[in-house]
C-alpha cells in the first residue's frame, strides 16, 4: 500500500476524492467572495451625483444643474428645476416629482447625451391643462402634468423614434410618441406606452 493511498481504496477513487474537495474548495471561495464582489460592482456603479439640463423652448431660459450629489438630492437645485418646468402660461411652479428627473437622468445616459432637453411642457396647472384640453381633445383630463410627474420634450441631436425606443426600454412610466407635434412624452406613471 502506497504512503498516500488509503487502505480499500483504488488511486483513482482517492484522486477523485482530493478533486471534489479541491472542487467544494474553490466553490467555497468563490461564495464567500460573491458578497464582496457585489458590494464593489455596486460602489462603482453608484453615480456619486447627477446632473440634467434643460432648454424651456418657450421662455428661451437654460439651466444646467447637479440635482443630486452623494446619495442626496439638492434643495436648491430642485427649486432652480422647479422654476425653469413651471406652467409658463400661468407662471405657476410646482415641484417637479424627482423620480422623473431621475427618468430623465436615466434616459440621457441610455441615449449617450449631455445636451439639453428641449422641454415642450412639464408642470400644467389645472388652468391650463383645461385651457389646453379644449383645444386638443388628446391632453388628458387627470394629466401627469398636473401633479409635475410628466414633461413633454425632444433631444437635439437624436431622433424622436431614438429617445422614443430609450425610454420605453427604461420602463420607468409612461412614453408617448407625437412625431407629427416633434416630442415624446415621458411620465412617472404606471409603465404604459401611446
């Protein structure tokens, strides 16, 4: 009998025996490094702030801000983007809800674009979204745009169909497409696609 081999054993089931040790080893290992291996991925993927800018194509104003920085959104940064979406017919401003400007954020990193949005509508008062409504029987009664969770806008620089399939592959809310009016319409609504 040989130094290594154990009395009633074969070589070739003791080798097998070392390999599945060797094996429940290594798988060991590797769980043991999944919770660390996570944990870095999910350091470098978090984007130490965020940053949108805007073009209200109907007040000529422009803003570019960093509305979230190190886990937290900016007070300030949100009032000055709350100010450039107002309801410029009324000159009405409501806080625009922060999951779109995260939609949007999302939205520009899908389709490559540090560019303005050029923004058609955001915040509608009832005033308006009435006002509007009689003349366009498509504005919604109950619009998201009432409540600052939606904003009508086009990308310079990409087409409408681009920023139309990108936003609908996000699934963050809702996406309608107006190629004939020049701008998609993204919401925080429920995920639903016109």
């Amino acid at each position: 009998m040989g130094y290594f081999q154990k009395p009633g054993l074969a070589l070739t089931e003791q080798h097998l025996s070392r390999r599945r040790l060797l094996r429940i080893g290594a798988l060991a290992t590797t769980i043991g490094m999944c919770p660390r291996l996570a944990l870095a991925n999910s350091r470098r993927v978090r984007t130490p702030e965020k940053s949108l800018a805007f073009y209200n194509a109907h007040t000529g104003e422009k803003l570019k801000r960093t509305y979230w920085f190190r886990g937290k959104y900016v007070p300030d940064a949100l009032r000055d983007i709350n100010r450039i979406l107002r309801d410029h017919r009324a000159d009405k401003i409501r806080p625009i809800d922060p999951e779109l400007l995260d939609l949007l954020y999302s939205l520009g990193k899908t389709i490559g674009v540090d560019e303005p949005f050029h923004v058609l509508s955001a915040y509608r008062s009832p005033v308006t979204n009435a006002l509007l409504r009689q003349y366009n029987p498509a504005v919604a009664e109950h619009s998201m745009h009432i409540e600052g969770k939606a904003v009508d806008m086009k990308v310079p620089g990409r087409s409408l169909a681009t920023v139309w399939r990108a936003a609908m592959a996000l699934r963050s809310g809702g996406v309608g497409y107006y190629p004939e009016a020049n701008f998609i319409h993204v919401d925080t609504g429920p995920v639903r696609y016109w």
